[in-house]
C-alpha cells in the first residue's frame, strides 16, 4: 500500500500513523493486523452506551500490562515526569525494584504502545512519541522512562471516549507547539527540534489527535505554532468533508481552531508579513486560505485552556488530570 509523505509518526516497528489513524503498509502488515483482530489483541471495542457509542480497549491495554509483566508493578500518576525529554537525567521515582526496568527490545514495548496510543490513548501519545525517537541513542534512563509509562497504563486501564447518542455534530480544534523542547542527541550532533500537536473534537470527545517533531529547526515559537496550526489545518479540512458525507450534511459551520499564542494571531488579523517572518510566508499563506474558504476560525485560548498541551510536554499531576479530563469520560 502506497503512503504519501507527511505523515505524522513512526511507530518502532516502521509501520506509520496519521494522526491517530493506523496505516498499514503491505501484505505482510494486512496480514498481521487480520490475524491480531482475529484473536483480539489487536482490536478496540466499539459499543453503545445510551443510545451513543463509547470506544475503549480495555481488553488490549490489559494484555500489554501482563505480557510486559508489570500486573504488579506500582501504579504512576503521569506517564513521565514533568518537563521530561528525551535527554533528561534519570527519573529517581522510577526506581521500584520489582519492577524490570531494563527491556530486552524496547521497539517491541514501543510497538505494543504505539498501538493504542494513536488511536484513542491520547495521555500517553508524548510519552510514546518522544521515547520512540529515542530508539537510536537508547539509554537506561530510557528503559526507566519506558518502564513509567507502562507502570502509568497499568494504573488507568479502561479510559474510554464517548458520543452521546443526542450529541451536537460540531467540531472544535486546539493546537499547540512546545518550543526546542524536543532535544535529541544523535551521536555528535544534537538538535533542538519542536513539537507540535493538535487535537480536533467531535461534540465534547476526542476525534483525531496527532504528536510529533517537527522535521526542521523553528526559529521562534510563532515559527513552531504556525508549523503546528498548518498541520492540524490539513487536517481537519479532510475531516470536514468526512463529517458532511457521514453525517449526510449540507454544510458545517468554520471550526473554532484554539490557538494560544498572540504571535500568530496577530499575523492572521494584520495579513502582513514581516521582514522576519518572510521565510513562513507559505504557511500563512496557506492558513489564510483556509479561513477565507470558511473552514476555520482561529481563536485565543490561555494556555491553562489549551488542550494540545499535553500532546507536546510532560505535565505536572494537575496539569494531566485537567487533560485526562477533556479527553476521556468520566
């Protein structure tokens, strides 16, 4: 099967995702995927729930914990520690003796992971993401990290998103990018990348969401919100005429897109084009076309209301509740 560039992440085992949307490449992946939903390993439950529909893998999420042998292990309260990356000094709270820490095939433990979170785990898509990037200077710290992310999926199994069965066909979108956070050491040379996310809602739940570096160095963070604003843009014009065609609707009112940086929204409201900002022409450009044709509106959020905040950042308890909280059901 055929892919186009662009696409958002690579999972350890170099199967691609767009967004959290799963892409197959070749007979062999067919085949193992048929195989996996056949015995249930691979398969998410989609169910009613009062007259709606809610999606969670309860059943999958369960079985990693187990295979990984960490049924015993003391649960987390954040998939990594806060202002983790990817060169961060070892976590001292991941220090739990019964727990295996040093992972024989971490592309294996990063497969198992990637599987769930690109298709509805969005609390812990950072953590897989940034620790997938580091599959090529992989380092005990690592397995530590890695080994917290599995102990947090082992205390918050069942997370499930769910659509009312009266609920507003609506979408609103939050995006977000996190500034030379994403540090990532490759033998001699290093490079402070960013990273951006967004997240787009159908009614009050989670459709699509992506996290990823971006693949050039921004030079400001307005540089890094617009790269982030282009991609959850493309998008979601996709999902517009997805949802008008599912949803057999005649039109669909502009998506309040959630931006928290007045950089660039300021740029939008002016259309101008600084002397500085001339090498990002294409991106304004492009965005701008995409609010005149009416498929979005950009609007500002604080940052404490961003929702994409945790897609590009290791948060604080507080801070991945409040997010736990927008994306999952209670």
């Amino acid at each position: 099967m055929r892919r186009r560039r662009g696409v958002d992440a690579d999972d350890a085992s170099g199967r691609r995702h767009v967004g959290n949307a799963l892409v197959v490449r070749g007979v062999a992946d067919v085949k193992r995927v048929e195989r996996e939903a056949a015995r249930g390993a691979g398969r998410w439950l989609l169910q009613e729930a009062d007259g709606g529909y809610s999606i969670s893998m309860t059943s999958y999420e369960t079985g990693v914990v187990k295979k990984l042998g960490y049924t015993r292990a003391t649960a987390a309260k954040t998939p990594l520690p806060a202002k983790w990356h990817v060169d961060s000094t070892d976590d001292p709270e991941a220090s739990h003796s019964a727990v295996p820490h040093k992972f024989d095939d971490p592309r294996q433990v990063l497969d198992l992971l990637t599987f769930t979170a690109y298709i509805l785990r969005a609390d812990i898509a950072f953590a897989v993401s940034a620790l997938s990037a580091a599959v090529t200077i992989w380092e005990p710290k690592h397995d530590r990290a890695l080994g917290r992310t599995v102990r947090y999926l082992k205390g918050h199994i069942g997370a499930k998103i769910t659509w009312p069965g009266n609920f507003e066909i609506t979408l609103s979108a939050h995006v977000d990018a996190s500034f030379a956070n994403d540090i990532f050491s490759d033998f001699s040379t290093s490079r402070a990348r960013s990273r951006i996310a967004g997240v787009v809602f159908l009614g009050n739940a989670p459709l699509w969401f992506f996290t990823t570096r971006t693949k050039t160095v921004p030079l400001s963070t307005a540089e890094a919100e617009l790269i982030a604003l282009v991609r959850l843009l493309r998008g979601l014009v996709i999902l517009r005429v997805t949802i008008l065609m599912v949803f057999n609707l005649k039109t669909l009112p502009p998506t309040v897109v959630y931006e928290d940086n007045m950089a660039v929204i300021q740029m939008l409201r002016k259309r101008t084009i600084s002397g500085r900002a001339r090498h990002v022409r294409v991106a304004i450009g492009y965005v701008i076309n995409v609010l005149d044709a009416g498929h979005a509106i950009v609007s500002f959020v604080s940052t404490k209301g961003q929702l994409a905040n945790g897609l590009t950042k290791a948060e604080t308890k507080d801070e991945h509740d409040r997010t736990c909280a927008a994306f999952f059901s209670p």
